[in-house]
C-alpha cells in the first residue's frame, strides 16, 4: 500500500510543490518508508526524494520548494513491497532519457519477466521496485510510435496485478495522465486546479470517471458510480451514486 498525490493547474500563483506535499502529508498513513515529488517545468522533471519519514525529509531537503512556474507535480509516499526502502527504491521513478515519471500504487505481478525483456533491449533499472517497469515500458512503446496516452494504455496491457498510476512527460507540460485497476484513485476539482490521489477511507469503490470535488471526505466502506460528481461529504458504508433521472442518490451499502 501507497499513496499517490497529484496537481495540475493553469493558475501560475498556485505552488504546485506546496500543494502536493501537503496532500502527500495526510496520505503517509499509506506508507511511511520514503517519499518523493517530481515537478515538471521548462522541458525538464525537477525530484526530490529519499528514504524516511516526510517530515523527516522536508526538514533536509525542502520538499515543497520547486520552479514556481510549474504547473503540475505528482507525490508519493512509500510502503516497501519489492525493495528495501531506500532513496534508490523511492518514487517517482523514470525511464531511461529522464523524460517520464511515474508514482504508483500496486503490485506489478509479471515485473521480473517485463524486466529481464526491457533489459534485454538496453533498458537500465535503477531500482529493485516493480513500479519501475512501468516508465521503461511507456517510453518504449512512445518509441515505436504511441503517443504518450496511447503508451499508457499499451505498458498496462503487459502489467499483471493492481495498480493506480500518476504519469507525468516532458513534452506535456500541462498534463497528468491516471489509470487504476483494482487500486483506489480519485480526481478532485478545485477552482482552476485538478487533483488526484487516494485520500479515501478504507475499501471504498470508486466507477469509472468518477471525480470527487476538493475537500470532500469519503467514508468507509463506501461505492461511488461510474460518472458521479461527489459534491459534499459521503458517510460510511453508502452508496452514493448519479441517477439518470433523479440526480444524485444515497443509500445503504447492503453488504456493510
């Protein structure tokens, strides 16, 4: 388990570095081995991170500081899986020009197998994570031809297991791609700024495109539907969902 944390915005007075950080602080329950932010400004990812606990971190090297203007930056605080917890072992991770960031939550069943093919074709790891395989596999389907979404898509189609990624490119300035399957991810909105993370109560369900606005609390146990905008705090154990021709709907989550 891990927490993933990120924002884009057109606002340029907005520090995307302090916004981050202060997410990634209130999801260190999900993991409190390392931590790490990457910003991306002027064709070029600027990261920190390192091994330990965030306030830990801060204090050494200013975790919230970035190019004021950026105007996207992605977090993550670590639960080790596949590698110690180490500087070496933390998120982001990157492909091999440095011109992708990934943060993920999940396990990559199949990673030694991707691995050892990546490896094959002169890939080179920097780490002993799973969650590595997965810039290596984007830039090089964006090799072949894809353009950065269509090699999201062609990468998680060869990754086993669980996963909620944040994905972040050079050449794209403005732009956070996220794609989850069995892991929680949420998008919030927030006056002129997108959010993403996980900052949800435990075994909460979310549909597809499902968007959360900033602020709002979900409770345990709870079901958001596919297409619902949450706009107010969702108690525990409710389903919570958009009706085609009623609006939003709550109910009693039956199985809780």
């Amino acid at each position: 388990m891990c927490g993933i944390f990120g924002c884009v915005t057109k606002n340029q007075e907005i520090s995307v570095g302090k916004v981050v950080f202060e997410g990634i602080k209130r999801l260190e329950y999900r993991g409190y081995d390392s931590c790490g932010i990457v910003s991306l400004y002027n064709s070029k990812l600027f990261i920190k991170k390192e091994a330990g606990k965030i306030d830990d971190i801060h204090k050494k090297i200013k975790l919230d500081e970035f190019p004021s203007g950026s105007k996207l930056a992605l977090a993550h605080t670590r639960w080790a899986t596949h590698g110690a917890p180490t500087k070496q072992n933390s998120h982001p991770h990157l492909d091999c020009l440095s011109k992708i960031a990934v943060v993920h939550n999940g396990i990559i069943e199949n990673f030694i197998e991707l691995r050892n093919e990546l490896t094959s074709i002169g890939h080179t790891f920097k780490s002993e994570t799973d969650s590595e395989v997965i810039p290596h596999l984007i830039e090089d389907f964006m090799k072949k031809g894809d353009n950065l979404k269509v090699a999201i898509i062609n990468a998680l189609k060869k990754c086993e297991g669980a996963y909620a990624i944040a994905v972040c490119q050079v050449d794209n300035p403005d732009l956070i791609i996220v794609a989850r399957k069995e892991s929680p991810l949420i998008i919030g909105i927030d006056s002129g700024r997108r959010k993403l993370g996980a900052i949800i109560g435990p075994n909460v369900q979310t549909g597809i495109n499902a968007s959360i606005m900033c602020g709002k609390k979900i409770g345990e146990n709870s079901v958001i539907g596919a297409q619902t905008l949450v706009t107010e705090d969702v108690p525990p154990n409710t389903l919570y969902y958009q009706d085609s021709s009623e609006g939003i709907k709550k109910k009693s989550n039956p199985f809780y």
